[in-house]
C-alpha cells in the first residue's frame, strides 16, 4: 500500500534524517520525496510504501503526529488513493 507522507514548518536540521530514521525503524520504504525551503519554511512530499503486516495506519499516523509536535512542524500521512482524490481536478 502507498501513503503520502507531507511536512511542513520551520527550516531546521535533521527534519529529513528524524522522518526518515522514523521511517526506516518501522520497515516503511520512501519511493519518492520531494523538499523544498520556501522564505524559511520547509515543505516535504513522500510517497512511501507500508509492507503487509506494518503497523496499522491509524498507528503510524499518531506516531508521525508526536514525531512532528517534537521536531515543531506539521507531519500529516494519508492514503496514496484519498490524496489523489483530494487532488483531482
């Protein structure tokens, strides 16, 4: 199954290396990402994919939540299916 994984907040060190360390911990792949720094605000898109048998969604989403409240940026996981939904025009 494919997620979509969004972070946003202040610029600062180790936002990538925490999410991805996060990520690697729980056997999640990253299959694309995309970061930018916008006047000191940093945006990052991953789209990942959760293995059968992976910590349930609603899990991995409130730990995202708490790993984004610690880091003080806004990290938000939904399914690759209500993303593109959301997103069609």
């Amino acid at each position: 199954m494919n997620a979509i994984i969004t972070v946003v907040g202040s610029d600062k060190v180790g936002i990538i290396a925490k999410v991805s360390a996060f990520l690697a911990e729980r056997g999640i792949n990253i299959e694309d990402i995309s970061q930018t720094v916008l006047s000191g605000n940093f945006v990052m898109m991953m789209m990942v994919s959760l293995k059968e048998g992976s910590s349930a969604l609603e899990d991995i989403k409130k730990e995202l939540t708490s790993l984004g409240d610690k880091l003080n940026v806004s990290i938000s996981l939904m399914h690759e299916k209500v993303f593109s939904a959301m997103h069609r025009i």
